[in-house]
C-alpha cells in the first residue's frame, strides 16, 4: 500500500523556524515501522505542489505531523488538501495532535494517532490494506459524524531497542536544509525519551507518563554510524539523564573512530554533579550544551517548579566556558513582567557573559499544568501566537510596550560589538569552509533581525 508522510512547517513573519529546522524524525520513525508498503516523505519546498504530488503517487493513506501547537493550522491545511486530492484515508499525529486531538475534530481528518506512533500506524495501515474497521486498532482518536471515538488505550514500547531505527532516507532530498542557528547540515538523533521531571510549563513528562525509557548504548552508536551529517543534535530532553549510560555512549563513540561534532540538553544540576562527562563528551566533538536557566531567582524558578538553583545554573555555565563548550542559556519571560524585571534580566544576561541566551514567553501550552492553572485567563484560540514569542495571557505591560522590551533582550544580547564583530568572524569561516551557505546566512541574519523588531510581533496578534 502507498503511504504519503507530510511534515508541515508554519510560516510568519516571526518565529524560530529560520533559526531551527530539524528533520521530521518523528515521521522518519514512523516510516521506518511501514515494512512492505510504499512510503514517501514530503518536507519544506515540496509542500507548493502537495496536490500534484498526492495526485502522481496516489497513497492510499496519508499522515501529517503535528508536534507543536504552533503548527495546528499548517498540519489542518496540509490534511484538507489532501483529503480534496482524494487520499482516501488522512491521519495525523504528534505530540500536540495526541494532547489536545479535539483540534483535529475535521472532516478531513480520519484519525489522529495518540501517543507513540510507530506500532499503531503500522498497525492502522495493515487494518486498512485488509479492508477492516480501524476501530480494532488501539491508540486512535477517530473522527465520526457524532464526535471523536477513543479506541483503547496502547501501552508505550516497553524497550526503545524493539523500535526500528529512523528511515533518513525518507528525507534524503531536504536533508541539505535542516539547521539549528548556523550549524548545517545537521542530524538528529533520539537516544531516549521521557523526563522525570515536572516543570509547570512542559508537557513532555505527562506525553510520557512520567516514565523515562533510554536506549542501549550500542543501539545509540548504531544509530550514529548511519548518520551521515558531521553535525549532531542530540533530542532528549535531558541527555544526561543516566550519566554512566552517557559516559558509555561517549567511550564506544571513542573506541569507534567517530568524529562529529555533538549538541545536546542538558539540566546545570547533573553537570555540576559530574564535570566528568563533560570532559568525555568533550573528547568526542561536545561543542555545545542547550541549558534550560529559565530564571534569574529562587522564587521564578519555583514558580515553574524547575527544582533546580540559580547557582547550579552559574556553576554549570562556569564548567562549560572553561572546556570551551559554548551554552545555549533558554530563559522564561513572564506576561507579568515590568520594566524593571525586563531591565534585570539582561543585566544577568550580560554580568555572566552568556552569549546565546534565548528569550521565550510563558505560554501555556496544551497538557501542560501551566495550561490547567490559567485557563480561565487564556486570551486567545489563535494557536499562531503559541509559537513561545507572543503572549496569549494578559500582560502587565501594554502589548506594545512588553514586545518593544522583549526585543530589547535580544537586541542588547546579540547586538553588543564583541558578540558580532566574533559572530562576524566566525560565520566568514564557516562560509569560507563550505560549511555554511550564503542562502542559509541570509536567513538567519533575517532571523535575528526580525526578533529585534517589537513590530513584527504585534502582527500576529491581528490575524485570526
């Protein structure tokens, strides 16, 4: 049977998307549980000619993926397009489709997948390549004239190492494009999943169940050895989960011979505990480590129950600037910000010296337990503006005035002579070296650009 795997991306005038693009792992998983059908992947420039496209390969099903909010009305068009070019069957699926499925609630939808995907689409697509009813099949949200009907509840995979390995060649024709700031091409790989953790503003622990599942080390280096990208991002949520099991990866990637250049996440709490794996990675191509500061105090990091310190998160940028490893500093801006907490925070930004600090907005997010305390303050249905770069519950400040202090963070971050004049010499490197297109710079450059612009995120909130 011919199966069509859609990744939309969501397009405005504002937003990370130029400044991270990964690959649709997700779908490169599910693609790779389709054994004995005909699969293809459709990403970025292709999506223009969905129809010509659907209309040539004629699936007999077609899944679109939806991870984020942001991207509800991108995965809607892209299944109403193809339901109108006669793919019989259209599903969706993702992390925002299987915590909030009532968006989906469309006659061009069929189905949305809850939860892990790869057994419950093989198994839809075996039930409609026999002419069953896909109510047999578990994990499934289907839609019906009368409402959605909730099939029973699948268990998650009880080992990641019965999973079969992402299919990259489902995306062979778009790889060239996927970044993450001015690092391309890059790879993706997923070694985990699940966090123990319960931070008020992630819904990755409820996603998961609370329930933390790692694959093998030798799987982990299987998988690396496929990757063909000398740039790796590593997604778990936490890499540094079991710090032994890190610390096996990072020898058998040693003893292999492999060189790439590695990023991952990771809490400031476990590095401080062990600078030892730091080193180890670092000994294998560590270049840098996305740390999740949030705040800049004790009370904003229990207000986000982040169970974590601001020391730690000091200590750990300390540790990892002294190896030469460059950090990714993400901090939370609050709707309840005024000037001063504003003009706070870049003075922190700027007294550690972090240069990649990210800025995002609290947003509650669906299935999150930020989402169920301020339901009732929620200003907006928009799920454009839950992008973590507009505000979608009342702000202190007047809108106007909270995006012109937003952009100040990154205009005083990124627009200080040492950051550029280095950013300057290092991006003529990477271009001199191949390693960086001049088409890839221009975005980006728009990137930064349009985030120091309190305009543009106004825009938004006029739409829809």
């Amino acid at each position: 049977m011919r199966i069509l795997l859609v990744q939309p991306r969501h397009e405005s005038e504002l937003g990370f998307y130029d400044f991270i693009l990964l690959e649709p792992l997700g779908l490169e998983l599910i693609g790779a549980s389709l054994t004995g059908h005909e699969t293809r992947l459709l990403d970025l420039e292709d999506l223009p000619r969905l129809e010509a496209i659907a209309a040539d390969f004629a699936p007999r099903a077609a899944g679109v993926s939806c991870s984020f909010t942001v991207d509800t009305y991108a995965a809607l068009d892209a299944a109403r397009r193809l339901k109108a070019a006669g793919v019989p069957f259209v599903f969706v699926g993702g992390h925002h489709a299987s915590l909030s499925p009532a968006d989906f609630q469309d006659p061009a939808v069929d189905a949305v997948v809850l939860g892990e995907g790869e057994r419950t689409v093989a198994d839809l697509m075996e039930c409609l390549a026999a002419g069953d009813d896909p109510r047999r099949v578990a994990g499934l949200a289907l839609n019906r004239p009368e409402g959605q009907l909730t099939t029973p509840f699948r268990p998650q995979a009880a080992r990641l190492d019965d999973l079969p390995a992402p299919d990259r060649s489902l995306s062979k024709p778009y790889r060239h494009r996927y970044h993450l700031a001015l690092r391309q091409p890059l790879a993706t790989l997923e070694t985990a999943r699940g966090c123990p953790y319960d931070c008020n503003f992630c819904s990755v622990w409820k996603f998961y169940g609370r329930r933390i599942r790692a694959k093998s080390p030798a799987r982990v280096l299987a998988e690396l050895a496929d990757v063909a990208e000398e740039q790796v991002f590593l997604t778990d949520d936490n890499f540094l989960l079991d710090v032994e099991r890190a610390e096996k990866i990072a020898a058998l990637v040693r003893q292999a011979g492999i060189r790439k250049r590695f990023m991952f996440q990771a809490r400031s709490d476990t590095l401080v505990r062990h600078p030892e794996v730091i080193d180890a990675w670092q000994a294998v191509g560590l270049e840098a480590v996305f740390i999740g500061f949030e705040k800049i105090d004790p009370a904003g990091m229990a207000a986000v129950n982040k169970r974590n310190s601001v020391e730690n998160n000091e200590r750990a940028l300390h540790l990892l600037h002294r190896r030469g490893v460059g950090v990714w500093a993400s901090f939370i801006v609050d709707p309840d910000y005024a000037a001063p907490d504003f003009r706070r925070l870049r003075e922190y930004v700027h007294r550690l010296g972090i240069r990649q600090p990210y800025f995002s907005v609290l947003t509650p997010l669906p299935g999150t337990e930020l989402a169920q305390q301020l339901k009732d303050h929620i200003t907006t249905a928009n799920r454009e503006l839950f992008d973590l770069l507009h505000a979608v519950v009342p702000t202190r400040l007047p809108l106007p005035e909270f995006y012109r202090e937003l952009s100040r963070l990154y205009l005083s971050a990124y627009a200080r002579s040492g950051y550029a004049m280095s950013s300057l010499l290092r991006t003529g490197g990477l271009i001199l070296s191949g390693r960086v297109r001049w088409s890839h710079l221009a975005r980006f450059t728009r990137t930064v650009r349009h985030f120091t612009d309190p305009s543009l995120y106004l825009l938004a909130h006029g739409k829809r």
